[in-house]
C-alpha cells in the first residue's frame, strides 16, 4: 500500500478515529527507519553501508511521504464537543480569597 493511502478497512475496523490510523501508520514507518538507520550506522564495509543506507533511504522517504498525509488529515471528532467543552478549566474565583 502506497504511504499516501489509508485502508478504509484498517480505519473501518477500528470504532476510532481514521486519525488514529494515520498515527499508528506514522509510529510504524518511523521504527522501521530507525531501524533501518541504525544497522547502516554499524556497517563497516564499504558495500555493506552503501547497501543498508538504500535502504534507510528509502524508509526515510516513505516516513517523510507520510509525514504530509499526517499534517494534512483532520480528525473526524473535532466537531463533536461544544468549543466550551474543550480544555474548561474548573473557576478559579473565591480560591484566592480562602
């Protein structure tokens, strides 16, 4: 599956928000690119390096492909909630006179 697509199945089968998806896909090419990164890391030989960094490149490209899916998506539960809903504070008044 290309990084830019979101499986409708993957997103129907969770009662989330498709967001989170995108999320859970994000945290899962960043581990494969770090993993990735790290064996180049600790590559001596020449050919070897140059072997296994192709291939924390093209992990690093897939992350970053999705990096733009991740920005550019909004949550579907944005809405659902009253904007006074969202972060309320509890008042504050009458705690500094006691």
């Amino acid at each position: 599956m290309p990084s830019q697509e979101i499986s409708t199945e993957s997103a129907a089968a969770t009662d989330r928000d498709p967001i989170f998806v995108v999320i859970e896909r994000h945290r899962d090419l960043s581990a494969h690119y770090d993993a990735a990164a790290s064996v180049s890391a600790k590559l001596e030989d020449v050919a070897d390096f140059f072997a296994a960094d192709e291939i924390s490149g093209q992990r690093n490209l897939a992350l970053t492909e999705h990096a733009n899916v991740l920005i550019r998506s909004k949550p579907t539960t944005i809405g659902r909630y009253r904007s006074n809903q969202i972060c309320r504070r509890p008042s504050r008044v009458g705690a500094a006179r006691r």
